[in-house]
C-alpha cells in the first residue's frame, strides 16, 4: 500500500505528483526524479504494483483526498 502522507510531505513532492498524474511526465521520468531519493522505493513499488495508467489514477485521487492539487 502506498504511503501518501510521506510522499506528499514537500512542495516540490506535490509537485512532482501534480505533474505525472495530470499527464505532464511520464512513469519513467516520474521515477527518475525520485530515484535516490528517501521515497524513491514508494514510488517503484507503486508503478510495478499498479503500472503507470492506473498509477496516475491513484495518485490523483490521492491529491483530490488531501486538498493539495491545483489541477
């Protein structure tokens, strides 16, 4: 399960997540950005647990949830 409270737990991570789940950066450069990072392994698990489409999804929900998108 993903854990979104501490993926969104920066500006610049909502950023992040704003961009890839409006569609305006793919999984792979999604993952790139937060490789070597401390939540670099949240971000793999989810796009090879849920793939990129479904992935995009949850993380807008995710962003709707917490009030945080500007979307």
């Amino acid at each position: 399960m993903t854990d979104w409270g501490t993926l969104l737990s920066s500006k610049k991570n909502v950023s992040l997540v704003e961009q890839f789940a409006f569609g305006d950066m793919s999984g792979n450069t999604f993952y790139s950005a937060f490789s070597n990072t401390q939540h670099g392994g949240t971000v793999r698990t989810l796009l090879r647990t849920y793939g990129v489409t479904y992935s995009k999804r949850l993380a807008r929900k995710a962003l709707g949830r917490r009030s945080v998108t500007t979307g």
